[in-house]
C-alpha cells in the first residue's frame, strides 16, 4: 500500500513542477468576468448601451436580484444626464415596489420625479420626490431631495397648484412652503387682498411660523411698489377725440367687468393724450417705456402715430397694441407692434365669398369712392370674386366729398340700357352715401338687384350716441333696402354671447350711449392681453412671445389669431336687412390666411 502511495507521488510531482513552470511558477485559479462585472465596467467608461445588454444578460441568470435593480438605477440615472427620459423611465419602471429595500424603491421615485421635472411636469415631480423621502433613511438623501422640491414649489408652480399642495398636506411638508410661495405669489401679481388672505390661512395652519412677519412686510413693500401697468395712448383732443374716447371707455368697462370677475383689479391704467400727433404719441411711448411697471401699452389709434412709435417698441421692448390702425404698413413694423381691428381687405374678401357662395353672385357692378377706403376694398372685392369664377362687369368711382351721386347712378343704368349686364352691386362706403345711393337705384328703374356693403355701412362709430342704424333712418322706403348684406367687425344684433351682451349692458349703463366698434376692439384688446399676463409676468418680452401666438380668439367683436410682425386674421360678421331691420346671420367663410 505504502508503494503505491510513493509511486502516485512520483508520477504527480514532477507533472505539477511543469504546469507549475508552463504557468509562470504560480498556481492561480481563472475565471471569466461576471455579467454584472461587464455591465458595472462598461458603466464606468460610459458606454450605456453595452452596460445595459449585460444587466440584461445577468437579470436572465438571476431575475430577482437586488444588486441588479441597483444597477438599473445607476444606468437610469446616466441615461436621464444625457436627457433621454424614455430610457431612463423604461428602466426604472422593471423595478418593483415591493419585496426590495425601502431605499431602493425610493431611488425609483426620485428617478421618476426626475424624469416628470424634464417634461415640465412640475407638479407631479413634486408628488414623487416627496415619496422618496418617505422611503429614504439617511437624512442626507432626504435634504437632498427636499431641496429639488423646494426648488420646483419656489420657481415652477401656478397658483392653483400651490394651493392644491398646501390643502393636500395639510401641516406635513411641503404645505408650509406651497402656502409661503403662494402669498409671495399673489402679492408679486399685484393681488394685495388675495395675497392677505392666503396669510389669515398660513397663520390659521402655522401659528408658531417664524415667516409670518416677513411675509407681513412682503405684502406691504409690494402694495407700495403698485401693480403693472398698462399705459394707453389716446387722442383725448383735438380732430380724433371722439374716437379716442370712445376708444378710453371701452378699456375702463373691460378692466371694471375683469375686476369683478376675479375679484381685484390685476393692472392699474395710465392715459396719456397725443391729439393724435404722431411726435406726442412718440414722446407719451418714451415715457411708458423708461417705467419699468409698465407691461403692455394699448394705442395709439391712427396708424401714423403707431409707425412713429414702432422703433421706440423695440428699442424699449415694449408690446405696443392698436385696436384700430389698419394700414397696410403696420404689418413688418415691429415685433412689438399688434393690432386687433378687422382689416379692409379682411371684410372685402369675406364679403366676396359671401356673394359667391352664398348670394350666388355671377355678374357684379362696383361703386365706391376715390379714396384709400373705397380702393382698397374695391381691389381686394374684385379680384377675390374672379378668383372664385365671377366676373365684375363695371367700376364707377365718384369724389369722396360728394353727397350728390345722380351722375354716378345714371353711369349703372347707362350701361344696362347698352345690353351690359350684372346681379349685383357692392357698396362699399359709410352709411350716409349709402343712404343717397340705394334710393337713386329704383328711380333710375334698377330694382331687384342684390345689394353689398361694408362695415361703414353701421353708423355706430359716427353716431354720438352710437346708433348704429341711421341708414334705415336715411333709406324712407325700407323695400330699396330689404336683402341687402353687409360685413360688419362689430355686431348688437344677435343675444346669442354673452360676455357681448354683459359689455353692451354695462356700457350704456357708465355712459349713456351704444358702445360702437371702437370701445369694443379696445375691450376685446385690454382683455386679451390681461389673459396674457401670467402671474409674475415681469418681462415685456415674454408678454410679447405670448400675444404673439393667440390663436382663435373669442372676443365681442369675433375671433382673432395674432401672429409675428404684427399679422391679424379676424372673422367679420355678417349683417342683413330683414323686415326693416338689422339682424346677425352665420356665413361660412374661409379662414383668411
């Protein structure tokens, strides 16, 4: 036995001395590296793709592995620093939210937060972040994540979501801080008396909050600083005044009926007269645009005033809106000049769609005056009206100061008495020439012809008073007139809107008088652009981003999109003569683009 044992040693210790030499004299045992070795290894280098498809390949082998979900964590976190949220969010999403440690399902969490902050989806990020600290232990992860909540509740949430936070956790955090960023909120929007009650509500829930007085002093240096404000540039005097008061009273009803609304006044008004000189409106803009409260200016009204203005708008960064010029020049001016009036060839070619596709017009005669209105429309009428397939047979322009039109009518009906034919005539002048036209048509034995107009055609903006319907005054046989149509950019006669309806009401209620299209475009254009302020809004050109994509609209004188340079689209309103009087009808018109 003793023999064999000698004879195995000999046999083995001289193989060994040569594996021993062959192996660089050491004996060292080899194996290969793990998959979660070559994940870990390709996550130092940076190569996440590859330390992915070995976690993978490790998660085959050993499926419930805590030290895989770690990984995952660390690869996620990678992938969300190179801002890829869908990797990031299909990783974190495999981990479970049971039967691991409480840390690592708070890690999931403050991924996920993570993830909702890169969609701007701020309060939901606040919601995670705040259950990761519930499942963290170490105090330094939970600072940590309480600072990236703290960060979001300072600077990213409106006010309704302040408040739904400081509700939904009562005395817990983050409340206190929701119901601190709220206060602080409202006072910076100039809401002195929201901001005062939200502090009864903070005091009611933290009694003991060393912040109460800071607060207290925070409201009060706000109050006395004064909210924003939104300057407008009038012609009070002088030519224009009728106009630019019109135009001050329709922005004082908007600001008393949005006040009411929401419960405090959100701007305070400053006006200012240029009598409609465009170096007064140009000087008036330099004072609005050294006052840093000063958000917005509404004005001025001639379109003149408003190109003399456009370059101090830049050069101040100040969103200058006009409600009512309407020169072709505007558009290009300035990225800080908007208008919000319908223009000419906006009615012009909305009339001529009507008469196409709704009168079914085919031959059609023109009368207009010789001046900047009358061509315009004219031009922009006729050549949408062949556009659509038909055909204007005759023009006759006549001298805008005439109130005598036997001459030009006698042209229509020569025509006709050559073999000339049409079905229609376009009016497009004010009401009183329209009023010394249409009778003269059944004298010179023209009836039965389909009769057009424009926006002039409401006497609302001539009229003290604002009646918009002298022409039916004018026009004694109401028969010359009955079918007619016109376009109109503001209408009282459909009760179908409501906010119209509350304008109209409390208008004549403050002055005695119908408000004409002019007090309601500076309506529609004082709210437009409170609708715009959002809360905080401190920078003019944020304001003029925002405005700048209004798209659709719905004011009390139609819908309106607003573009870059000053471009306005605005959906007319079409009126007829029906039994003798004025009534709103719905046409569908192309968008103009």
């Amino acid at each position: 036995m003793m023999k064999n044992k000698l004879k195995i040693v000999e046999i083995f210790v001289p193989l060994l001395c040569v594996f021993t030499l062959i192996s660089g004299c050491k004996i060292i045992p080899v194996r290969e590296k793990s998959d979660y070795e070559h994940s870990l290894e390709f996550l130092r280098k940076g190569n996440l793709e590859q330390a992915e498809a070995y976690l993978l390949k490790y998660e085959k082998r050993f499926p419930y592995d805590e030290k895989s979900y770690n990984l995952r964590l660390e690869i996620a976190k990678k992938y969300l620093e190179r801002n890829d949220a869908k990797k990031t969010s299909a990783l974190v999403s495999k981990i479970p939210e049971k039967g691991i440690s409480k840390e690592l399902i708070g890690g999931k969490y403050e991924i996920l937060g993570d993830i909702s902050l890169l969609k701007d989806e701020y309060l939901k990020a606040v919601g995670l972040y705040l259950k990761s600290i519930d499942l963290y232990r170490r105090k330094s992860q939970k600072e940590k994540i309480k600072k990236k909540a703290l960060k979001i509740i300072s600077e990213k949430l409106n006010e309704e979501e302040l408040s739904w936070l400081a509700g939904r956790y009562g005395k817990k955090f983050p409340a206190e801080e929701a119901l601190y960023n709220l206060i602080k909120q409202k006072a910076l929007a100039g809401d002195i008396n929201g901001s005062r009650r939200s502090l009864e509500r903070y005091e009611r829930t933290f009694p003991d909050s060393s912040r109460r007085n800071e607060l207290i002093s925070f409201i009060e240096k706000k109050q006395r600083e004064g909210k924003l404000i939104i300057g407008c540039i009038l012609p009070l005097s002088g030519a224009l005044s009728e106009i630019g008061n019109s135009v001050k009273e329709g922005i004082i009803t908007a600001q008393i009926i949005r006040s009411e609304r929401i419960g405090f006044q959100q701007v305070d008004l400053v006006f200012k007269d240029s009598a409609g000189d465009p170096e007064k409106a140009a000087r008036a803009f330099e004072e609005f645009g050294s006052n840093e409260n000063v958000i917005a200016v509404i004005g001025p009204v001639r379109s003149a005033c408003v190109k003399k203005c456009a370059p101090l708008a830049d050069k101040y960064q100040l969103p200058l809106v006009s409600p009512t010029a309407d020169a072709d020049y505007i558009e290009g001016l300035s990225n800080f000049v908007f208008r919000t009036c319908l223009l000419p060839e906006t009615e012009a070619e909305a009339m001529a769609e009507f008469a196409i596709k709704d009168g079914e017009a085919v031959e059609i005669a023109i009368m207009h005056g010789d001046d900047y209105y009358g061509r315009k429309l004219a031009a922009v009428f006729k050549k949408k009206v062949e556009e659509l397939g038909a055909k204007v047979k005759i023009e006759i322009t006549y001298p805008p100061e005439t109130n005598d039109f036997t001459e030009y009518v006698r042209k229509l009906y020569s025509y006709l008495e050559a073999g000339g034919i049409f079905d229609t005539i376009y009016l497009p002048c004010d009401y009183d020439k329209a009023g010394f036209i249409i009778p003269q048509l059944p004298y010179n034995d023209m009836e039965g012809f389909q009769l057009y107009g424009s926006s002039g055609w409401d006497s609302g903006r001539f009229d003290p008073y604002g009646n918009p319907e002298r022409l039916l005054e004018i026009v004694l046989e109401k028969g010359e007139i009955e079918g007619a149509v016109f376009t109109d950019s503001f209408s009282l006669w459909s009760k179908d809107n409501e906010e119209r309806n509350e304008f109209v009401s409390r208008y004549k209620e403050m002055y005695d008088s119908i408000p004409n299209v002019y007090a309601a475009n500076s309506y529609d254009t004082y709210m437009m652009i409170v609708k715009e302020l959002k809360k905080r809004m401190k920078r003019r050109s944020e304001l003029r981003k925002r405005i700048s994509q209004i798209r659709d609209y719905e004011g009390i004188t139609g819908k309106m999109s607003i573009y870059e340079k000053g471009r306005v689209e605005k959906t007319p309103f079409f009126i007829e003569i029906f039994g003798g009087k004025f009534r709103e009808i719905k046409a569908e018109i192309e968008k103009n683009g």
